[in-house]
C-alpha cells in the first residue's frame, strides 16, 4: 500500500471550489509553503521510455491509461477533459505541482513559446544534441569560402554549416 500525505487542510482550499477534496487523488498532494506548490507524493514519471528528460511529473492510472497528475488536477478545476491538442501547462515550472492555480490549459505550441519566453529552451551548446560549442558556430557565421571545407574542419555537413550561416540554426548569435 502507498505511503498516504493528508496535509490538505482547509488553508489551502481558498479559491478551488470546484474541486471535489473528497477524491483520493488529493491525499497523495502535499503543499509546500515557500513556492505554493502542491507537491504530488505518488508515483512520479522516470522519462526513460522517450529519453528526453521528461520524468519527474506525477503520474496515476484511471481505467488503465497513465496520466499525468498535472493534467488531471487541471481536468478537475476546468470542470471539462482537455481536449488531445491540450496540454497542462506549469506556470510554477515544477513537474511535479499539481496545484490548479499553477496550472493552464495550452497546447504544445503554447507550453514551448512558455518555456522559451522563460529562458528555460536549452540552445546551442546547451542543447543534448550539439556538436558544437558556441565559439564554433561564431567562426562558422565569421567564415568565409566555400562550405564543404568548412563542414569537414568541424566534423559537420554542409546542410548544417549552411543552416548556421543562414541563422536557421543558432539563431540567437548575431550574424
């Protein structure tokens, strides 16, 4: 049996009317005072299926379909199913919040340009999938001549040298 947090007392309740308190979903969020989160305490997602660093969100099983807490929490406060192009996204940008007043419906799109405008996109040499460092890419943009000289001195296509070249790639450095 599950190790059970019932810390959800009527302090935190303000504002949530329409949420039913007597779901056992809500015993297993615990809030946590300094950011306002409501901290999921189950079972959390470990991202190793897609490799993509997506673990950490609160996961539960409703009639055999996995779904993140996050999105059910939302569900429950919108009083509707997102949609399959909705998703939930984080104002708090805490996986595993399931806190309604963290939380807004959006699409991937939406949660994408959220996570940009809050600098938390990985670019450049940032990036898991970068094969070259920041300095490389501005002696790319600085380069001259023809292309397939400068793709085999880094160790990169012509399409890439071209993309950088062209800002389709590495668009935050200054052309």
């Amino acid at each position: 049996m599950p190790f059970k947090v019932r810390v959800m007392d009527d302090r935190f309740k303000v504002g949530t009317d329409v949420i039913n308190w007597d779901d056992p979903f809500w015993s297993f969020v615990a809030p946590e005072m300094l950011s306002g989160c409501w901290l999921w305490t189950g079972s959390l997602s470990s991202g190793e299926r897609t490799g993509r660093g997506t673990g950490g969100y609160g996961v539960i099983c409703i009639d055999y379909k996995q779904i993140r807490t996050s999105r059910y929490a939302l569900e429950q406060k919108i009083g509707r199913p997102l949609s399959r192009a909705e998703v939930a996204c984080h104002r708090c940008d805490n996986r595993a919040c399931c806190n309604p007043s963290h939380l807004f419906a959006g699409t991937q799109a939406d949660n994408m340009r959220d996570m940009t405008a809050k600098g938390r996109r990985a670019r450049g040499g940032h990036h898991g999938g970068s094969r070259l460092t920041e300095v490389q890419a501005r002696e790319i943009i600085a380069a001259s001549g023809p292309l397939q000289p400068i793709a085999d001195r880094f160790g990169v296509s012509v399409p890439a040298i071209s993309a950088i070249r062209t800002g389709r790639r590495w668009a935050h450095l200054s052309r």
